[in-house]
C-alpha cells in the first residue's frame, strides 16, 4: 500500500504545500532521504539540510518553512 502526501497529511492534521499526490513509500533523514521518502525537521539545527534533501515529503513547522522558502 502506498501512502500519498495528502493521506498522511489527513492522518496527522497537518497541511500539505505543492503537490499531495506525492507517493511516499519509506522514511529516511533529511541528509539520506531519496525519491519516494518522507523526512522531518524538529531541530533547527537541522534547518540547512533542507537545501538538499532528496526527500519526497518533509514534514515541518511553517517557521521552518518560511524559512526554506528564503
């Protein structure tokens, strides 16, 4: 079974931003994720490594996502 962006968005109460058709199909970090992986950020520090994330799907706060954006 596969999970999209939406579903696990749904699941979790959270919003998606771009495209909730995404297929998710394993989880990884954000420096090792790769095409069809979820990641997450909760530590700041981590915060650069969005830059090069492969991941599908990254769950964030929107403070962190703004950031990303700049």
């Amino acid at each position: 079974m596969r999970l999209t962006a939406s579903a696990i968005a749904e699941q979790f109460g959270l919003t998606v931003v771009g495209d909730g058709t995404t297929e998710v199909n394993g989880v990884a970090t954000l420096a090792h994720a790769g095409a069809g992986q979820l990641s997450f950020l909760s530590n700041p520090r981590y915060r650069p490594q969005l830059a090069n994330t492969h991941a599908a799907v990254v769950v964030l706060r929107a403070d962190d996502a703004e950031a990303a954006k700049g």
